[in-house]
C-alpha cells in the first residue's frame, strides 16, 4: 500500500518538524525564562504566534496523517474509540495554540483556563489512543513499546499534577517536557512502525499445482486375446 506507506513517512516527517520548531521556539525566547520552572505554554506566550504555536499545529496536522494511514491500513481498523481519542488530542493541541495562557506571574484568565483544559484532554487522550492501538494485529511488533509509553506518559502526568498543585509548580517544565516527548513518541513509535511494515515485501505461500479434474492416472493393463476376465 504505497499511499499508506507515505502517509506514515509523512507523519514521521511532521513530528521531525514540529520538534526542530520547539527547539527553535525554546532558543529564540528571552533568556530570563526558565525550562525547568516554566512550561511550554509560558515559552509559547511570550512568543505569541511564534514556531511554538506552529509546532503545535503541525503536530496536529501530522497525527491527521497517521490517522488516515491507519483508517487505510486493512481489516484491522482503529476503531471508533481510538479515532474518538486521536480526535481530541488534535484538538485540544489546535485549542492551546490558538488560545494562549496567561504571562508568567499573572492571575489566570477565562483564556488561560480553556488553554490548560485543552492541554489536559490532550495530555490524557493520546496515551489511552496508544494503549488501544497496541492491540492491533498490524502494530505487534510495537505493542510492547508503545505500553511502556503510554505506563511511563501516565506516570510524568502525574508527577506533573503533584507538581502543578501540592508541588508548588517543582520542576514543572521538567515535568510537561518528558511528558510531551514520551507522548510524541508514541506517535512516532505508531507511524515507524507502520512505515516499516509495509515496506517489507510480504511472503505468501505458493498454491499447490491443482490436479485436472477427470484424469485417471491408474495403469491401465492390456487384456490378452483368448483370456476371459
């Protein structure tokens, strides 16, 4: 399935882009911010607008490719409620970058609200997506992975929600950072793995030579003159 195969080589292809964009986004901000104590969405507004903001929507666009890859894999479809979940986590990514959070140190807004609730859906769709797609047949290979991916995002969300609240915002950049690259990778982990799949030319048993039908094969012994049977 060629298209297929490139819709998968594109998605690898998008979520190359929207990493190298973060990291643009992260080298171009004011240096008095830092990672380790802020998130993302305090890098992105700051820069509003910027390579972050695009990072985002292209990360979007290239898990739309991954879908479609998916949706034309064979028999073994993604299902509603996977389609469901990757569904959300694209928006809640289109939300956040449309809809910035408040400036570092100032009080929340209703916008700043509606960024973070995008981000948690996000955050919380995309590692239940990766845990049903470990069960299809097509992604075996990457089933293991992608579970410890999915074990590991739910693990950094929580040590990230301690962090937002009990925590007193400890190492929250730290924190959404592995977050979002453990996530990423799961994308990645679905989109290589397809990929590869189907480059791999498929072996498929030769059918047995069919025998003619009506063909008799017996020897057949000629009867002597004289000799009655």
């Amino acid at each position: 399935m060629p298209g297929t195969r490139n819709t998968g080589v594109l998605a690898l292809g998008g979520i190359a882009v929207a990493a190298l964009l973060t990291v643009i986004g992260h080298l171009e901000v004011n240096d008095d911010l830092n990672p380790w104590a802020l998130t993302v969405s305090d890098f992105a507004v700051s820069d509003r607008g910027g390579v972050i903001d695009v990072a985002m929507v292209v990360l979007a666009l290239a898990t739309v490719a991954l879908l479609y890859g998916l949706r034309r894999t064979g028999p073994a479809q993604p299902g509603r409620p996977v389609e469901l979940l990757l569904g959300a986590w694209m928006s809640g990514l289109l939300l956040a970058a449309l809809v910035p959070t408040n400036e570092p140190g100032t009080a929340m807004t209703t916008a700043a609200y509606v960024h973070r609730y995008a981000s948690v859906v996000a955050f919380l769709a995309l590692p239940a997506a990766g845990w049903l797609l470990a069960r299809r047949p097509d992604l075996a290979p990457a089933a293991r992975t992608l579970r410890t991916l999915v074990l590991l995002s739910l693990a950094l969300a929580v040590a990230m929600i301690w962090s937002a609240y009990p925590g007193d915002r400890l190492l929250i950049g730290l924190a959404e950072r592995l977050l979002i690259l453990t996530e990423v990778a799961v994308l990645a982990t679905v989109a290589l793995t397809q990929t590869l799949t189907l480059t791999r030319p498929s072996r498929r048993p030769r059918p047995a030579a069919a025998r003619p039908v009506g063909v008799d094969h017996g020897v057949v012994v000629p009867r002597k003159r004289g000799v009655t049977v």
